[in-house]
C-alpha cells in the first residue's frame, strides 16, 4: 500500500465522521424536541407563556442541550 494511498483515507475520515454525526444529530433532535414537548404537557410549576417559548425555542437545534442544562429533564 502506497504512503499516498492512506493519506488520502486520512483526509476523507474526518468529513465521514462529521457526516455521520450529522446524521445522528439530526435524528437526535427531534427526539428530543418531543421529549420537551411531553415534559412541558405535564408542568404544573409553570405557566402557559414560558411553557409555548420553551416549546417553540425547543424547534432550534441548539435549545434541548440549553434546556437540559438549565435544570429541566424530561426523562
């Protein structure tokens, strides 16, 4: 096998790796965006307007880890 040969499987590992996390986050999300969803159903310590912000918040990717780190659980 040519030097030339793997580092060009070198090079092509980290964008495969980047892809497939990708794929698992985008399957990720959306769990994780009902599991909010269902959470918030049930919140009684709550009231109606925080619990629609973090519903729609919960829509972009980044909000379930936020929501998860500031304290809610919804497992």
């Amino acid at each position: 096998m040519s030097a030339g040969g793997f580092a060009g499987h070198a090079e092509g590992y980290p964008a495969t790796m980047k892809k497939l996390l990708e794929i698992v986050l985008c399957i990720l999300h959306p769990i994780a965006v009902v599991l909010i969803w269902i959470d918030l159903l049930g919140r009684s310590d709550m009231g109606l307007v925080p619990r629609i912000t973090w519903a729609v918040a919960a829509l972009v990717p980044v909000v379930p880890f936020i929501y998860v780190l500031t304290g809610h659980d919804f497992i």
